[in-house]
C-alpha cells in the first residue's frame, strides 16, 4: 500500500483511551522498526501491544510490496492516535440513582518507510 509517502496501516475501535495510549506511542516515534519492536514487547501497558501489531502490520506491507527492503532497512515514521467514538454505558447507583460511564475508544495508524541514505 505505497501511498505518498512510506508504507500504512491502521487500527480502528479499539477499546483503549487515548490518553493512555500516546505516551506509549510517543516512546517509538521516528525510530528504527527494530528498536520499536523492542521497546513495545518490553512495555505492560496494554497500549503498547495494540500499537506493536499496527506498526507490525505496517512493516509487513511494506516488505510485501517492495521486495528490496530488510527490516533493518525501516523506520516510525508517523504513529498517531486519534479519538474514536465512546461507548456510553449506565452504571447503576444507590438510591436508584444512574451515572453514565464512558468507554473510550481509539484509531492508530502507523506510516513505516525506508531510511534514506546519505550520499556524500
């Protein structure tokens, strides 16, 4: 999926806040995929595992259509976390009262490209 620029993949409706997602994203954006990877199987935040498959994914239609590139060969080049819908639930009080609890929800899209060389 070569778009403008760099290689896509995205995940949406996941059941995770986006607060607490984008510090774990901001830990691996513009590093190498390796280095990514690495960092997010280390990390136990569950954000970290979502955001390891999408930017897996990513990786993957990048050496499925371009059968030059290594993973060695990749970089994060943009990692976003967006909000998505929230779903509304009814939570159930005293004295037959009701509070709405939220669930939030979250899209990531991760863009892996090439490290481009420096001809000198």
């Amino acid at each position: 999926m070569k778009q403008k620029e760099g290689y896509r993949a995205t995940a949406k409706y996941l059941v995770a806040s986006p607060y607490k997602v984008r510090p774990v994203a901001d830990l691996v954006r513009n590093k190498p995929y390796m280095e990514a990877i690495a960092i997010l199987e280390n990390l136990p935040h569950k954000g970290a595992r979502l955001i390891r498959k999408v930017v897996m994914s990513a990786a993957a239609n990048a050496l499925a259509n371009n059968k030059k590139l290594g993973e060695d060969m990749l970089f994060v080049k943009e990692l976003r976390i967006e909000d998505g819908p929230r779903l509304r639930r009814i939570w159930f009080r005293a004295r037959g009262r009701a509070d709405m609890q939220l669930k939030r929800m979250c899209h990531i899209s991760a863009v892996v490209d090439e490290v481009k060389k420096v001809e000198a």
